[in-house]
C-alpha cells in the first residue's frame, strides 16, 4: 500500500514538475511572440546609412512608394469617402498635379509645332527643347541643390534633416477591409522642427549601447568633452533645433537660386543639337554606327558647352546675367553652410544656453 502511495506521489509529482516546464516553455513563447508583434507594431528607423548606397537605395524606396500610393491608393480611398484618409495622404497627392502639370508644360510647347511649315517648324522645336529641358533642369536642381547644405552639416555636426522613419498607421475597419488595418508612412525624425521624434533616437544600437549614444555622439561634434556627456540628450536638443532651422532656411532660398541657374543653363545653344526623341536616336544607331555617339556622351558635352556658355555668353546682359545668377546661387551656398554649422551659443554659460537648456547646472543632481 505505501509503495503504491509512493508510485503514486511520484508520478504525481513527475506530471507537477512536467507540467511546469511546458507551461514555462510555452509562457516564454507567448513572451516572445508578443515581444516580436509588439516591436513590428512600432515606428522604426529606416535602415541607417551601412553602405555608400543606402541613402539612394532609402531615399528611392521612399519616394517610390509615395509616388505609387499617390497615383494609386490615396486617390481611391479619397473617393470612397474613406475614414481613413488623413492629412499625410492628400499632401502626398500633392506630387501628382506637379508632375502632370510639368508634363503638359513641356507637351505644350512641342504640340504646336506641326502646325507650322517645314523651317518654321525646325526652329520651333529647337526652343521647345530647350524650354523643356528648363522644366526637368527646374525640379531637378531644385531637389539636388539642397544636398549642398544638407551634406556638410551632416558630416560636422552630424545632423541628418532627411533621416526617415517608417510610421505605422492603425486604421479603422471597414467594410472590404476588416483584418488588414495596420499602413505605413514614411517621415522624418526632424519633420517638425518643434516637435521632432526624440524618442526614436534613444537606445538605437546603430550609435552604441549607451541609451543616449546618439545624443553622446552630436554633443561630441559640437565640442562638448567626454567629461561632459552626461545628460548629453538635454544639452544638445536645443543646439539640434537651431542647426535644422538654419538648414532648413538656407536650402530652401539656395535651392530656388539654383533651379533659376538650371532653367538658364538648359536655355543655352549646345541643348539645341541633342537629340532626346528615341525613334530617332535608334534609327542614328542602325545607319551611323560607326558616327554614332552615345547619349550620355552627347547630352554631357552639351552640358558643359552650355555652363560654359552661361558665363561667357556674347551677349553682354546674358553674360552679366548668368554670371550673377551663379555666383548668387554658389555665395548662398556657402554662407549658408557657414551659419549653418556655426555655433553661435558655444558658451554653454550663456544666457541662450541657460535659456534653453531644460536642466539648471546651478542645482543638485538626484538621478533614480
């Protein structure tokens, strides 16, 4: 009887001590898989800069994808009435007018030229290649020039204004759409210059192990000593906000200086002998192969001609002209990036500083 008693109370035991281990293993389980959903459920950073390509590879992904929702997706859910529509989305739809807008301006010119005769009609074309090639050189420069302020600040005081984070968006259920409610955005940490996404910044492993690596690191490039980083995160927020309103400033008024440049730039002669129809450049191909020249080739020479061109021109005004417009865009260019990168508050005793700074140095620390 007591050996049975004794049998009995080992396997009862056994299938106690059994039983809590799969109920462990299974509770870290469920731990872990609430973890993972938990962590794919939160805004992230876009995957930092590992290679020379990732900034292109990034930055195409981006514009790719709002590009696409905004031809598509945003449209649609627009016209439904879609409760889930938001501010972010018709902004991005704001791409589309621009870019149809600037394809009819350069269709415009081309269009009416097979309504004149033969010369007419060839010395027309001339200029409507030219005026449209300002509208492409317009955006373009408008969007490359920014990088010129943009870059610089970066590599000195290590202050990205285009690092991106993806956003997720918890939307409501609708009829068609009950299980797939979770879409994304794409932002940028420093969108608002008043209310910038500081917490994405803190304990990101890309910088270091340390909580505030990211903020230990900008206060470095501001001059700060290693002796001075504790509570780098505070010191240097105030120091972040100015550099990106002053990037933020002289980028956008250099990049208007710049695209004028490009307009002009593209109205100069060389442009007039490149060719960009494709029917024609493959028929050149097929019977002058040996005379044939690439592109590229083509349209770089061109390009040189004509910045060449812009500055030196016959024409006394349009010399006088180009020259000003370019030293305009480039003297921008450089005063911005010197204020850009200045610190104008290097005196941490300053009153700007204490002004600023959200922790009085004067008072006792108590760190919990």
């Amino acid at each position: 009887m007591v050996n049975l008693t004794g049998v009995e109370n080992k396997n009862i035991n056994s299938y106690k001590i059994k039983s809590f281990g799969q109920s462990e293993k299974a509770d870290s389980s469920k731990d872990n898989k609430t973890k993972k959903e938990s962590q794919s459920h939160q805004d992230n950073i876009i995957l930092h800069n590992k290679t020379i390509f990732s900034p292109v590879k990034n930055t195409a992904k981006i514009q790719g994808n709002r590009l696409i929702n905004a031809f598509t997706k945003y449209p649609i859910k627009g016209f439904k009435g879609s409760k889930n529509a938001n501010f972010y989305e018709f902004l991005t739809m704001g791409t589309v007018p621009y870019l149809i807008g600037s394809g009819m301006l350069m269709a415009v010119f081309t269009a009416a030229s097979k309504f004149f005769d033969t010369p007419s009609a060839q010395k027309s074309l001339k200029v409507n290649k030219k005026v449209a090639l300002g509208v492409a050189a317009y955006g373009v420069m408008k969007t490359i020039s920014k990088k010129f302020i943009q870059i610089p600040v970066k590599l000195v005081r290590g202050v990205d204004e285009n690092l991106a984070y993806e956003k997720k968006i918890y939307e409501l259920p609708e009829k068609g759409n009950e299980d797939n409610l979770i879409s994304k955005e794409y932002h940028k940490i420093f969108e608002s210059v008043d209310f910038p996404r500081w917490d994405l910044l803190y304990g990101d492993s890309y910088y270091g192990k340390e909580r505030t690596a990211f903020y230990n690191k900008i206060a470095k490039k501001y001059g700060f000593k290693d002796e001075e980083l504790e509570q780098a995160d505070q010191k240097v927020k105030p120091k972040i906000k100015e550099t990106l309103i002053k990037t933020k400033l002289f980028s956008t008024l250099s990049s208007y200086i710049w695209a004028a440049t490009g307009v002009g730039i593209a109205m100069q002669k060389p442009f007039e002998n490149v060719i960009f129809n494709p029917k024609t450049r493959l028929n050149q191909y097929k019977n002058y192969r040996e005379t044939y020249t690439p592109f590229l080739k083509e349209f770089g020479e061109a390009l040189v001609k004509s910045c060449k061109e812009f500055v030196n021109n016959s024409s006394k005004s349009a010399r006088i002209a180009g020259r000003t417009l370019l030293g305009c865009a480039v003297g921008l260019t450089l005063l911005g990036n010197f204020l850009s990168i200045k610190d104008f508050n290097k005196d941490k005793g300053s009153k700007t500083h204490a002004s600023t700074s959200l922790i009085d140095e004067s008072k006792e620390k108590v760190m919990c």
